[in-house]
C-alpha cells in the first residue's frame, strides 16, 4: 500500500498576524475616517441647529403676518345708496332739512371705514399720533365681522381691527417676577393689533366723527387700550392698496394707482360739499398687498447692546424716502434690505396680495 503524501505549507513553520507597520497604517487610516464623520457629524448638527433656530426665531412673524392677512381678507363697508343734496354743508341732508327739498341725485355711503397709510403722526389722514421713530411704515384700520364679543356667542359681529407697529419695553408685557428679580427690560420694535369688542365698537356713534378728513375717533382715541402686541422684532409693515389687474387694465392706469402714496381712506371728502363722488369712496380696494420685515431676536439683542433704550434703527426705519411712493415699492425694499445688512440685522420679508371679500370694485379681483 503506497505511502500517503503530505504537503506542507511553507509558511506552516510561522505565526500569522499583522506587521506594527501594517497596524499603524489601519489605525492611521482608521483615525482618519473618525476624523471626516465627526466632521460631517458636526457640520449638520451645526446646519440643523442654524435652521431650526432661523424657524423658531422668525415663528412668532409669520403667526402675526398671517393674523393680519386673515384679518385683511375680511374687512367690510356694506356700502348703500343715498340722496346727495348739492348746496347743503351736508351734502346727505337737505340745505333746509325739508321734506319737499329734491336730492340732486345718489351717492355711496357707509358709516363703516377702511383707512390705511403711515403710522407716525406726520402723515396724513392720521393713524396712531405716534412718533415716526416710535412706529416705523404703515398703519391699517378697518372693521370686520371677527365675531369678537365680550359677553356673548356671536360669530360675525362687527369688531374694529387694525395693526401698527410701535417700539417701546416689555415692562406691561412680561410677568412680575422678572421684575422681582431684577431683569432689565427688553426694548423692541413690536407689532401691535387693535381689536374693538362688539359691546365696545362705537363706530357708529356721531360724537365721535370730528369732520370731513378724518376717521372715527374710536381707532384714534382707544387704539393703545384696545391693543395688544402680538409679535415682536417686527421692523416694517407696509400696507398698499391696489387695482385687481382686470381693474387696472380695463381703466389704463397702475394697479397701485388708488394708492399712489399708500394713503387710503374710504371716507376722506366722501361728504364735501358740491365734490363730485371719487371712485374711491365708500369703496373697499379690491386688493391689499401686506409686507412685513421682521428680524432674529440675536440681531435685537445686539442692537439693544448699542442703543439702550432708543430706538436702535431709527435711521433705517425712518429714512422720508422710504414707502412713501408706491411705484418704488422694489427700490424701498432693496434700499432698506442694504440698511439692514450694513447693519449685521438678520431679517426675512414676509409678503402677500390679499384679495378683500367684499369690495365690489369694477370686475373685482380677477386677472
């Protein structure tokens, strides 16, 4: 029987196992590739964190630019007719109060008011008396059926509404232990909503009404104890009035053209004797373009740093160029973006057309 033959390795006779070199250069490669996930690891924690920061800092904004748009849709006038009677310094009572006395013909006409345009107390129909560093760009009033009652369940009564802005502390704002405990103030520019009680709303109280030009008193002389703010940083708010394109088209003129000077008042000269009845009166705009610049509460702590309690953006916000024409409209916001960056604020521009339920302007708000 034939011997079996065996074959041997001839690397039986060693151990196997990795050389130190071979050892360094895993290790090497291995701390290397650590190196890279951390790296990645940190770069997207420090994204995420970024983002969600940005979110959560400018949250606050788009609720308030939302409860202004939702708000704005909603306006109302219920506009009639009535007799005019030329001659008389009431042009919707007869000259001699005479039952006899024929109307010269009919006019729109509405004991309710929509007014917008610049907030501060230079600007003309007046709005909130504040000053111009106090309450930078527009202002808007108006009544809605918000259902906003006090003692009782009533979906869609009528409410008096409006929003500005207004810088000031958070001293009325914040709970008393912050003061107990020695916080300082926060000083910010802050969006503030007025909002009228059914019981409360007095829009149709004459006493009120203190001539032609002007606006019921009850916005002007309760607007700061009806108001309450609902967002803070909140920088600018612009408010324009504005043809649907249909409108404008049709009429061969600018969508902005109602509003030139953002200044809009449904009421203004609707009564002056012997004016003929403007297009605008006793009318809501068929459209509301609403724009609001808000900034991080990082870039409002750095500015409180430089300017103490003063108004730390009075400059930008208060340039008489700015929002004043509405055909510059673009020009304004790329001029007060540069501002704002110039000055290291971190900002976002909310904006949106909002068409208005009941205006009844020319074709309304289709294209």
């Amino acid at each position: 029987m034939p011997t079996p033959i065996s074959f041997k390795s001839r690397a039986s006779g060693r151990s196997q196992g990795f050389t130190l070199v071979e050892l360094l250069v895993s290790f090497s490669v291995l701390a290397i590739l650590l190196l890279v996930i951390s790296s990645m690891l940190e770069h997207v924690q420090r994204a995420w964190r970024q983002s969600t920061a940005k979110v959560s800092s400018f949250r606050e904004a788009r609720r308030a630019f939302d409860r202004i748009t939702h708000a704005l849709s909603q306006a109302d006038l219920n506009p009639y007719l009535c007799y005019r009677y030329d001659g008389s310094s009431n042009p919707l009572l007869p000259p001699g109060k005479g039952a006899n006395e024929a109307p010269s013909g009919y006019v729109r006409y509405s004991e309710l008011q929509f007014v917008s345009g610049l907030s501060s107390s230079g600007s003309s129909p007046r709005l909130t008396g504040l000053a111009e560093a106090s309450s930078p760009g527009h202002a808007v009033f108006f009544q809605a059926p918000l259902g906003d009652s006090k003692d009782y369940r009533l979906p869609t009564s009528l409410n008096g509404c409006g929003f500005y802005i207004k810088f000031g502390d958070d001293s009325a704002l914040r709970p008393d232990y912050l003061t107990a405990l020695g916080k300082p103030p926060s000083y910010r520019y802050r969006m503030y909503e007025y909002r009228s009680p059914t019981e409360r709303n007095r829009v149709y109280d004459p006493s009120l009404k203190t001539g032609s030009g002007t606006w019921y008193g009850d916005f002007d002389q309760n607007a700061p104890l009806r108001s309450r703010a609902i967002a803070n940083n909140i920088l600018m708010l612009v408010i324009s009035p504005q043809l649907s394109p249909s409108d404008a088209a049709s009429a061969k003129v600018s969508a902005t053209s109602i509003a030139p000077a953002y200044t809009y008042d449904s009421q203004y000269g609707g009564t002056l004797p012997n004016r003929p009845q403007l297009s605008t009166d006793y009318q809501l705009p068929p459209l509301v373009m609403v724009t609001l610049v808000a900034m991080d509460e990082g870039s409002a702590i750095n500015l409180q740093l430089e300017a103490g309690s003063n108004p730390p953006l009075e400059h930008e916000l208060s340039q008489s160029s700015l929002f004043r024409n509405a055909e510059r409209y673009a020009a304004d916001m790329e001029k007060l973006s540069g501002l704002l960056v110039d000055r290291k604020v971190n900002f976002r521009v909310f904006t949106a057309t909002v068409p208005i339920r009941s205006s009844k302007w020319g074709g309304g708000t289709g294209t």
